[in-house]
C-alpha cells in the first residue's frame, strides 16, 4: 500500500490535485518497449450510490453504465458533465446486474450467479433476447478483431464466446486472481482485479499480461471527505475514449476519473 496521508494534507490546504502520475510494474513478462506511465487528465463528481460493474462507451458516443446488488442492478447512460445516471432499464431482484459492452448484434449484460446474458437493442436498450450460459459472469468485451466476447468469471481465466452461440472457443490464464471489468482496446485486454486498485493489460495474442498499474495515488487523489471514503467499495470500470486515454470508475466512487495509459 502507498501511504497517502500527504495527499489528503494537500488536498486541505490547496484544494484536489489537478496532476497525477504513476507508474506501472513491468513484469518479466512485460514489454520493455512500452512506456506504461499513467497520468491523471480529469475528475468528474458523480452520483456516489452506483455500484458500476460495466462502463462502456457505445457507438452515439454515450457512456453505457451498469450496476450491481440484487433489487438494484440497472443499465443506462452516466452523463460525464452534470454527474447524473439515467436509468433505462432495472433487473429483476432475482438479477445480480454484472459487466456490459456493445457488440454489432445488441448491448450484452451479464449476471452474476444467474447464468444469464441480456441482449439488448444498441439503441433503446430493450432486451431482445437472452442466453444461457455455464458459471459465473463478471467482465465483458467486445473483440472485433476474433468477432467474439471476452469473459470474466473472477477466477485467473478470462474465456473467448463466439458471438454465435456463446460457446468458450479460446481461453487466456494469468497469473491474476479475481479478474473483473474488463475492455478491449487493439488486441490488449485491460482489466480490473476485484479488491485492489490494479489494471492489468493482457496481449491477447500471446496470452501475456504486459502491464500491471497500481491506481490507487489516482484514485486518492480527488478531493475525498471521510463519509464519501468509507462508502467506496472496489475499483471497478473501464472505458476506452479515444487514443491512450480512458475512463475509470468504482462502485459507489463519488468520482469518474479521466486517465491517459501511455
């Protein structure tokens, strides 16, 4: 753990920290010829009672937001400027709402333990079909590049679907327990790893994790008073925006954080 105890000092006698800049582990099996900083561009004040399991932004340029916990698992739009969720569409309380992403054939969103995937409408976000599926569902990304979907089910293991019948057809194992979130961005998987502050970045072509970052200097960084603190539960919610940069999110976090991965 980094002690962070300057930064909220900091942050009492000037206000948030506007710059922030980690840097990521490499590990042995990392590519030393990529330069991993990642840097603190914005943070955006939020609702703080959205437990975020999927974030992702959809092809009108919108920010898809799911949630989680059972009689409160919702899908709709997080509008980044005022902070507000709008809510299109609730789960039935028997639904653990888990990760979301936008694929040619509908919105995709999975359920915890319930073995069960909505497909919904890329516009209106109106279920359209649903599909069953063996164990848990935890992360979801849309690979174009293998016309298939990542999954996560919490374990070291994230599975390739086909789109067309949902079967596993390929399989990556980490090293990394407790694979959550996750987003595909140029054939790199990136992914969150529950009840730590890492993002681990997969090469899907070679299995490999390339990248380890540790956001927790990030994450802290926001001006932050005690309640708001304690409420937070884990990092949780990737979202590719354009080029090296990203949004960040966690479930019941006060903030969206805006980062560049370099």
């Amino acid at each position: 753990m980094i002690d962070l105890s300057w930064i909220f000092i900091v942050s009492l006698l000037v206000g948030p920290v506007e710059s922030v800049i980690v840097s990521a582990d490499e590990g042995e099996n990392a590519d030393s010829g990529l330069d991993i900083d990642v840097s603190l561009i914005e943070t955006y004040p939020i609702e703080d009672e959205l437990f975020v399991q999927g974030l992702e932004i959809d092809d009108a340029g919108r920010l898809l937001l799911s949630t989680g916990l059972y009689g409160d698992s919702r899908i709709g739009y997080l509008d980044v400027d005022s902070g507000t969720f709008e809510e299109v569409d609730r789960l039935d309380s028997d639904y653990f709402g888990e990760g979301v992403t936008v694929t040619p054939d509908g919105v995709m969103q999975l359920t915890w333990k319930e073995e069960t995937l909505f497909l919904r409408d890329n516009e209106s976000l109106e279920v359209i079909d649903t599909v069953s599926y063996e164990g848990e569902g935890w992360g979801l990304a849309y690979d174009a590049d293998a016309d298939g979907v990542w999954l996560s089910d919490g374990s070291n293991t994230v599975t390739l679907r086909s789109m067309d019948s949902f079967e596993v057809v390929d399989e990556i194992e980490t090293e990394f327990e407790n694979i959550n979130e996750l987003e595909f961005v140029d054939g790199f998987l990136y992914a969150n790893i529950w009840l730590s502050y890492d993002l681990i970045k997969i090469d899907v072509s070679s299995g490999e994790v390339v990248a380890v970052y540790d956001l927790e200097e990030i994450v802290y960084s926001a001006d932050m008073d005690d309640d708001e603190i304690a409420q937070m539960d884990t990092l949780n919610g990737i979202a590719h925006i354009e080029d090296d940069e990203f949004y960040l999110a966690g479930k019941n976090y006060p903030y969206l954080y805006r980062v560049k991965i370099e």
